[in-house]
C-alpha cells in the first residue's frame, strides 16, 4: 500500500511538472502586449509556477518517506520470520 501511494505521488507530480500551464510566463511580458498590468501577470505566474514546483518537491518527498516506511516494515516482517 505504501509502495503503491508512492508511485501515485510521484505519478502526479510528474502531470504536474509536465501541465503546459507552467509555460505560460515564457509567452508575457511587455513585450507580448501592451497595458497597465503585463508585470503583474509575469509576476502572478512566476509566483504559481515556484509554488507548482514546491508542490512537485513536496509529493516527492513524501513519495520518499512512504518508501522507506515500506522498506522498514518490509525488513521487521523478514526478521520476524
């Protein structure tokens, strides 16, 4: 079960990595159009695209931990038996 939430994780993790909306802020800037707000747009998805990949780091790290809960159980169950 843990192995499995685990390979979930980084299976999602990766969608996210992947979602072409973290490509967005290559296509702003001033020079994409012309208006009063274009560096906060730039700034707005500069700010989801770290959180997205905090977010990535963080299924990650749990992918991690969920495996080593799994090895440790896995290695009590062979000393028991």
């Amino acid at each position: 079960m843990y192995r499995s939430r685990a390979r979930h994780l980084r299976t999602f993790a990766g969608q996210i990595e992947s979602t072409p909306a973290l490509q967005l802020e290559e296509h702003t800037g001033v020079d994409t159009w012309h208006g009063p707000r274009p560096q906060t747009c730039c700034d707005s998805l500069a700010a989801a695209r770290r959180a997205a990949h905090d977010a990535v780091d963080d299924l990650r790290a749990q992918a991690w931990s969920l495996d080593e809960t799994a090895r440790r159980i896995e290695a009590e169950l062979d000393l028991t038996t």
